[in-house]
C-alpha cells in the first residue's frame, strides 16, 4: 500500500470533521450575512415584505457571490502551491486578479458589458489565463518563492499600469470613481443576474480544479516520480490554469479584486490535511467563502461613513500573514 494510500485511509474521519466544522460556520456566517446591514432582520422576518424584497434584491445575491468568489479563491490558492510547489503562490499574490481586474476594467471603459454581459466573465478569464502562462514563462516550474514573487509583481504591475491608463483615459470623473471603487472589491450593490453571469464559469473551474487532487499528491514526490505513475504534467497544468481563470476571473470581473483569501486559508487549514495538496482543495474552497463573508460582514458592522470594501479587510489580515510567511520562507532556505 502507497504512503498517500495509507494517509487517505487514517485522514478520512479527520477530514469528515474538518468538513463538518467548516460546514457549520459556513452556515452561521450565511444566516449572519443575510440578517446584517443597514436593516438588521430577524430570520423569520426575510421571509416576509419588506424583508423578502431585501432578501431577494440585496442580501442574497451578496451572499451567493461570497460563496462563489471566497471559494474560488481559497481552492484556486490550494491547488496553485500544489502545482508551483510553493507557499505563497496565490492569485493575487501572482498578478491573476490583477489581470483579471484589467480585463474588466477594458470591457468597462469601452461599455461592452452593457451590450454583451457575457463578455464581462470571458475577459477576466481571459485576463487571469494570461497572468498565468505569463507567469510560467517569466518564472518558470519550480521557481524559488524569490522568483515566484518577483513574477507575480511584475505581472502584477503591468496589469495596474494599464489599469491606471484607462483611469486616466475614463471619459468622466464619475466613471474613473466607479472603476476606482469597483477595483477596490466589493459584494455590495450586485444583483442576482450577476450571480448568473458567473455561475457557470465559477462551477466549471471548480470541477477542473478540484479534480486535480490525486495528480497534486503525486506531485510531491517529484515530476518524474509523478509521471511513473501515470500523472499527465502538461494536462495538470493546463486544469489548473484555466480552471483557476475560469474561476477567479470570472468572479474578480464582477465583484473586482479581493486579494490574500488564497494564501491565507491554505496556510490555515495545511496542519489538519496533513499537508496533503490534493486533501487540502476543497476544505479551503469552503474556508475562502467563510473568510469572505466574515469579511464582508466585519465590512458592514465597522462603523464609517461609507461602508467598507470586503477587499480591504482581506488585505489588512493578509498582508501581515503574507509577511510572516515571507520571513518563515527566508528563514528556512540556505
């Protein structure tokens, strides 16, 4: 019997508890996300006027789009440092939200979203599969954290830059604030057809990602030890990077950029996996879409004149952990 074997087998109750844990606050924070706000509700009062138009019109497209975008990002991260190797491979972190973002910002500034819905998901997945081989070709399989990082900067510069450009070029002030605001990332103000739009891409990039979980354990022990035994390392990299553009892409271009989930959760949830990347996927797919609601809830609750943007609690927790993370790497390499 194969190592990975025998952790399978000895991690299964360990991971139906996980599962179970990370389903119940899931849940708690679902039920908290739809009776906090402006008008606090009581949960029988969402099923009844006014409380049901507030439901159907605000509250649960904003809670249906956490879960979608929170759970892209936490398993587009899980499975991105399985396959690079490398703890702080993240989308945001690598310059895919960057993209992303970009991508929308063009569909944006020349108002093809408005004629084309569907053209909105198809540039942030076209932007995020582009961040990603540009990536591959600047850093390379394998790359140290150092190399990692600096790749994932420059893609990521170069995407802001050009974003920056469209801001400039915005043909009014109030359309260079709306694209400001939206970058910033944010929940709010979103309708269930923009849940629609994403759903479909969001789900296939799920099912491409999460069925790269044995090919990610085999992984660990080393490209050709993987190819030995039957991993297609030209087809895993390819689920990975369309199925983490699918599915960030097409959430950042509705929602805007929210960075830190990927990295953060993995990192959170690595111990009790047994740092297995492939056990690993989907209870950070559940993690990421806790921490976004916890976020977008703590976003509604901190008192300020205007609400504040889910992107920037994500950012004020991970950026310290990113740190961390960053030193502890420094630390252990010769």
């Amino acid at each position: 019997m194969t190592a990975a074997a025998t952790h399978g087998k000895a991690g299964a109750p360990s991971d139906a508890r996980l599962y179970a844990v990370l389903g119940l606050l899931l849940v708690v924070l679902a039920v908290a996300s739809l009776v906090i706000g402006d008008v606090a509700l009581s949960p029988a009062a969402l099923f009844v006027p006014p409380g049901s138009i507030i439901l159907e019109e605000i509250r649960l497209p904003r809670l249906l789009l956490g879960i979608l975008m929170g759970g892209s990002l936490g398993l587009s991260g899980a499975a991105l440092q399985g396959l690079l190797r490398n703890p702080l491979a993240e989308p945001g972190v690598i310059g895919i939200s960057a993209s992303a973002g970009l991508g929308a910002v063009i569909v944006f500034y020349f108002g093809l979203a408005s004629v084309i819905p569907l053209v909105l998901p198809f540039a942030g997945f076209a932007g995020g599969a582009a961040a990603v081989a540009l990536l591959y070709a600047l850093a390379g399989r394998g790359a140290s954290s150092v190399t990692l990082i600096l790749a994932g900067i420059a893609i990521s510069s170069f995407a802001s830059s050009l974003t920056a450009v469209a801001l400039n070029l915005a043909p009014s002030p109030y359309a260079a604030l709306e694209i400001a605001f939206w970058l910033l990332g944010s929940l709010a103000d979103r309708s269930m057809a923009d849940v629609a739009l994403i759903v479909a891409p969001v789900l296939l990039g799920w099912v491409l990602l999460g069925s790269t979980g044995r090919a990610l354990d085999a992984l660990t022990l080393g490209d050709a030890t993987a190819q030995s035994l039957g991993v297609n390392l030209g087809g895993l990299r390819l689920r990975i990077i369309f199925g983490t553009a699918l599915a960030v892409g097409a959430s950042v271009a509705v929602a805007g950029s929210i960075a830190f989930v990927g990295l953060v959760v993995p990192h959170l949830l690595r111990p009790f996996v047994g740092h297995e990347p492939g056990r690993l996927l989907w209870p950070s797919a559940l993690g990421g879409a806790a921490l976004l609601l916890a976020s977008d809830i703590a976003a509604r609750l901190i008192p300020t004149a205007t609400e504040l943007r889910p992107g920037v609690i994500t950012a004020l927790i991970g950026a310290p952990f990113f740190f961390a993370l960053v030193l502890a790497q420094r630390r252990v390499q010769p």
